[in-house]
C-alpha cells in the first residue's frame, strides 16, 4: 500500500488513492470532489458535518438546533501553511483538511478518504475521527 507519512507530533499516512505514485502528490482537486456532500460520524449518528462544494461547511446535531455551527472549510498543502499552524515542519505535498468556525480553525489530517467513508485525525487532540457519507 502506496502511503505518504506525515510527521507533525503524531504520524499518520494521507490517503494513498490519491496518489498513483508516491512520489506524485495526492490531487487536490479529486480530493475535494470526494469530500463534497454530507458525513455522519460514526460514534455519534446525531452529529453530521456537511461540505459543500463553495466552501462552506456545516456542523449539525441531531435534535439541537443552538448547536448547528456553520463555517468554511478547505484543503491545504503542507507548504501553505502558516509557520503556527505547523507545530513541526510538515511535508510540502501533504494534505490537510482546515476548518473555520467562529474565528478559529481546526486542523485535521486525511487519514482515510473514500466515497463512502472519512476518517480525520485531529492534530490538536490526536484523535480520530470516522464519517460516513449520508449524501
């Protein structure tokens, strides 16, 4: 299995089918249209994270609706991202799911990417996270 290891506190391997060599790096552009649509999480079927292809992201909770948070997301290159957004040097190629909500961003590493299922690995907690697409 063809993995491009990312070292930023914790290690984690950014989707292989992404890409076909791994010396190329995963695109962008396929990714983004993978994670377009509406995922459940898969400890909590309550909580749902919608991404819309303009942008903007939405988090519900099923049955609260003062918990409903909207907000933007996008896929960052490891070399786009700010010096205090890295905690360590992160690798050129890799690729990052950034979150915006309320003036703060959260940051999570593609751990598994498929039309059907996500995991995210949150770098602030270190935990995982799985989805499954709704729509």
């Amino acid at each position: 299995m063809k993995n491009i290891v990312i070292a930023l506190g914790l290690t984690f391997a950014i989707v292989p089918a992404f890409a076909a060599d791994p010396a190329t790096p995963p695109d962008i552009a396929q990714m983004k249209a993978v994670l377009v649509g509406t995922w459940q999480r898969n400890d909590d079927g309550r909580f749902t994270r919608e991404l819309d292809g303009n942008g903007t992201e939405t988090d519900r909770y099923d049955g609260d609706d003062s918990a409903t948070i909207q907000g933007t997301w996008a896929l960052v290159k490891g070399d786009a991202l700010a010096p205090d957004r890295k905690g360590h040097k992160a690798p050129a190629d890799a690729v990052f799911l950034m979150l915006s909500q309320n003036g703060d961003a959260a940051l999570f590493g593609i751990t598994a990417l498929n039309p059907q299922s996500l995991t995210l690995l949150n770098l602030a907690g270190g935990n995982s996270i799985g989805f499954s697409r709704l729509k």
